[in-house]
C-alpha cells in the first residue's frame, strides 16, 4: 500500500526516499502492468534479479511475496515465478492502480475506471452532504483555497484536488467507499499529464467545479452535491476520451 498522494507528487519528479524492498517492488510491478513483462511470463531467476536491481535475496523474494499478495504474480518451485493473469490482479490496490499511469493508454480501461468511480463517490458525495462536520466544510475550504491558489503548479493543483475527494470519502460515514480515492488519484494524474492542450482551462474549470461541489456539501444539498460531481467526472472523461 502506497501514500494517498504519492503518484500526484511524482509528476513533478519528487519521488519518496529511496527503500529498496519498495524500490524494487515498483519496478517489477510496473513492468508487469506495462507489459514489459506479460501476462503468463516467467521472470528472471532470483540471482539476475538480484544483480538487475542490486538488492539480497531477503529484499528481492520479500518483494516476490509482496505482489504475490496483490495477484500479479505466482511463484511455484522449480518453475519460478510467473506473471499472473489479469483477472488475479488487485485493481483496488492503490499501487496496481498507480502503476497504470505508466501503461499504454487504454480507453477501454479508463471506461472502466469511470464506472467504478460513479459506482462509488456518487454515494460517497451523497453520505458526505448527510453527514459532513464543520471541520470536513473547514479542511475542504482549505484545500480549494490551495487548488485556486496553484496557478500552473499541476502538483499542488493534483494534491489540493485529492484532498478534497479524501475528505469527501472519509466524511460518508462509508468506510468501503474509501476505496475510490485510488481510482480517483489516478484519473487526476492522467488529466492533468494528457498530452493535449487546455491544461489550463481544464484546471480552471476544474477548481470551478470543485467549488460548486464544496458549497453543495457545506449546505448538506444532497442532490445538488450529486450534480455538482457529475459535472466535475464529465470534465475529467472529456479530458482523457475525446477523440
């Protein structure tokens, strides 16, 4: 499990100290879900492995088990260990999730994650309008003060913009629909890294959007909330999937 935020903060190169377990994790992790090592593949033995990434058995098979834990692999005596298919793989993991920013791009996929981020921060919303404290309405206001605030800084823009979807989830009173933040993370990440132009506007009527639905929240309008969500996904599909 990954920091809520760390693929946000990564787009402008600032990485988490280097640790070698989580170092070399990400870099097999990420090669599986690129496809640089495919499905049904049979990785390096333990001692190119060791050599490739220069860490010890114990870091590399800890690693191994790690993302035998998220479904990516399976290792089997005297047959190594093998990349899983996807249909094993833990796409709720916000790591599985993350490593996705640096695969071909997929639209069938992205439909997929818009699916399931209706499926759960639509409730989320609606809990949050229900169940929001003035300390949720105060931090939110915080956060969309640092996002209107960001100018062109697409990190602080990313991570204020997270914010305020964490303290949506979290104020649900739903401890399940947590699960979306990951979906949500990385959806931001891929917006706001498109290689098309209207970064700017995007951000500005993103933090437009954002407003309304803070305010929506603040005065408990359920419905309102709801629209006001809607309205922001849209921005972020017709960012990734317009033609």
């Amino acid at each position: 499990m990954i920091e809520a935020g760390s693929l946000i903060r990564s787009l402008s190169g600032r990485h988490a100290a280097r640790n070698f377990h989580t170092f070399v994790i990400n870099e097999i992790g990420r090669a599986i879900v690129s496809g640089a090592f495919p499905v049904g593949s049979v990785l390096a033995s333990d001692a190119v492995m060791m050599e490739q990434y220069g860490v010890s058995r114990t870091v590399l098979r800890e690693a191994v088990k790690t993302l035998e834990a998220k479904g990516l692999v399976e290792a089997r005596p005297k047959v190594g260990t093998r990349v899983s298919p996807r249909s094993r793989w833990n796409f709720f993991d916000s790591q599985v999730l993350a490593w996705h920013f640096h695969a071909p791009d997929d639209p069938h996929f992205f439909e997929n994650l818009f699916e399931v981020r209706a499926a759960l921060e639509v409730p989320a919303i609606e809990g949050a309008a229900r169940h929001r404290t003035a300390e949720h309405v105060r931090l939110m206001k915080y956060w969309l003060h640092q996002a209107a605030t960001s100018g062109d800084g697409v990190e602080q823009f990313g991570l204020a913009t997270l914010e305020i979807h964490s303290i949506i989830a979290e104020s649900a009173h739903n401890t399940l629909l947590r699960s979306v933040v990951g979906v949500v993370e990385l959806l931001l990440a891929l917006a706001l890294t498109r290689d098309r132009p209207g970064l700017s506007d995007y951000m500005h009527q993103a933090s437009v959007r954002l407003d309304v639905m803070v305010l929506a929240v603040e005065k408990g309008d359920v419905e309102a909330a709801r629209v006001a969500l809607e309205a922001a996904m849209l921005l972020d599909r017709e960012r990734l999937l317009a033609r």
